[in-house]
C-alpha cells in the first residue's frame, strides 16, 4: 500500500477527487501505471502495489492546471510493498511573477583532447520564488533563459530535473520552456566544447547568480572575478581537477578562465560528466514536468 495526500499551495488545503496514479520505473528508463485512484476529501489518496521490483523505482503523479506534478521516487519494502509519500503539491499556473533565479551554476571544463578542444558541463539550479508554477508565455518568451559562452559548439541536453525535449539552445542562450514550480529547485544540465582555439573563456554571468563552483581539471589555469575561493582539489574518476567558489554574483560580473598551453592528451569528460551528475543531481529518479498533450 503507497500512501500520500495531495495539497494545494504553501496553504497546504487538501485537493479533493483529483486522479492519482502511481507508476513502476525500471533502472532501464522504462515505466508502466501499476494503479490509480482518486483522493478522498481530506486529499488522501492509497494506491496498491502487489509485489514490489527491488530492481525498480516507484512514483506518484497527478495532474493540476494542465501540469503533471511528481512525487519523490521512492522503493517500498520487498515483500510488504507499503511506503508513505510526502505530500505532493500543486500550483496554479503562471507566465508572470518574479523572475526565475539562479541558485547555483557549477561548471567542470576537463583538459584539452588530441583536437585541442575541451568538454565542458553545466549544472544549474534555478528557482522559482513565485507563488504559482512558471510557464513559458510562448516560443519567444521561455520560462527562463540564461547565456553561454558564444563559442560553445556541440551543444547537448543532459539528463535532469528538466525534460531535454523543454531545452533549446537559441543563439548564445539556454532556454528552458519547461514548467518550474515553486518551493524546490530545478537542477538543469547540459553540455558544450570549447574549440582549440579557445586559450581562455568568459563565463556570461547575465544575471544574479547566488554562487558558482568550478572544477578545472586544468589545475594550472588562471580564473579571473572580482571575489574567489580557492578549494581543495578534488579526485573525479581519478583525474584532479582545482575547484573553485565564488559569492554571489551580480549581473554583469567578469568571471573568465585562461587555459595553460601543454601537450595534448586523449582525455574525455565523459566518465566525469556521469560522475559529476550523479553526485550533483543525487541517485533519485528524475521526472520532468510538461503539459498535458491537448
């Protein structure tokens, strides 16, 4: 037996006759409903999972204004199947209210490969501190968008908190078209190349960002902003990379990296890029939000 409530805002009022469902996810990707139900009055709802998959994940989703809202993933006992979910909240929807705000931006750039070029991964947390979810008020106006460096290349979509089909690149920018809701934050990931011919980068820093982590796996490389803590260095798959910290930063604030010149390896970040994800993002089960297809 899985067991929850769904509640309506910060207010907590308990949302009446809405349909839940509770879906089996495998470690493939793959999921399938296993039951559904409607809440009572009291907005509770108990949903029946007959014999649980230890190899599989379960969620909760219900649907409010268009949006699919998802609880944590959980995995219920072997054998006695039961588990308690916390309450899953539901918003109004919104287009307007205060602006989407970057929490935090971690970026790792790993060492030159034979090309010259460097791999490079961005996590982002943003967050809504408005009242109701955010959407995208159309094509042109996204939910948020946030700058890259103009001569990213590759640019590439990684798995997060975000659905990669609510992501576009447009122009120098990532914009996310996704709904954001309010109350948690939204972890955003993706990737690009820095060409060879890039001996440094600035970071486009487009508006306030509460802090930035950098992991260099070029340890001697130069970064330049007007505030910075160095960090120990840190051990990723065994390869070294120099970390870094900085304050708040406000729009507009200088934040660039100048690369060593040394030889060429054959070096990739893509066991660091799952690394890093994993340790950023958690070993939960990720669902992204979208709208109700019409």
């Amino acid at each position: 037996m899985v067991t929850g409530r769904v509640v309506y805002g910060s207010g907590a009022r308990p949302v009446p006759r809405t349909w839940v469902v509770l879906h089996q996810v495998s470690m493939g990707g793959g999921g399938q409903p296993i039951d559904s139900t409607r809440t009572d009055v009291q907005g509770v709802y108990r949903l029946t999972l007959r014999r649980p998959d230890s190899s599989s994940i379960y969620v909760v989703s219900t649907w409010h204004g268009g949006i699919a809202y998802f609880s944590e993933p959980m995995r219920p006992e072997t054998g006695a199947g039961r588990a308690s979910v916390r309450p899953l909240y539901v918003y109004d929807t919104s287009s307007t209210g205060p602006a989407v705000r970057i929490a935090r931006r971690l970026v790792t750039v790993a060492k030159q490969k034979r090309d010259g070029s460097r791999d490079v991964l961005e996590l982002v947390e943003l967050e809504n501190p408005g009242a109701a979810t955010r959407v995208a008020a159309d094509t042109l106006r996204p939910t948020w968008a946030g700058r890259i460096p103009p001569v990213a290349i590759q640019f590439q979509v990684g798995q997060g908190d975000i659905s990669p089909q609510a992501v576009a690149r447009r122009s120098d920018s990532v914009a996310v078209y996704g709904p954001l809701p309010p109350r948690e934050r939204k972890q955003l990931s993706y990737t690009y190349v820095l060409p060879a011919t890039a001996h440094s980068v600035s970071l486009p820093i487009d508006q306030g960002t509460d802090e930035v982590d950098l992991l260099l796996e070029d340890t001697a490389a130069v970064v330049t902003t007007p505030r910075l803590d160095s960090l120990p260095v840190e051990e990723i798959a065994g390869r070294r990379f120099a970390r870094y910290r900085t304050p708040p930063l406000a729009a507009g604030a200088a934040l660039a990296i100048a690369f060593t010149v040394r030889s060429l390896g054959p070096e990739s970040l893509v066991p660091v890029i799952v690394v890093v994800a994993a340790l950023a993002l958690g070993a939960g089960f990720v669902v992204a939000l979208k709208r109700r297809p019409r």
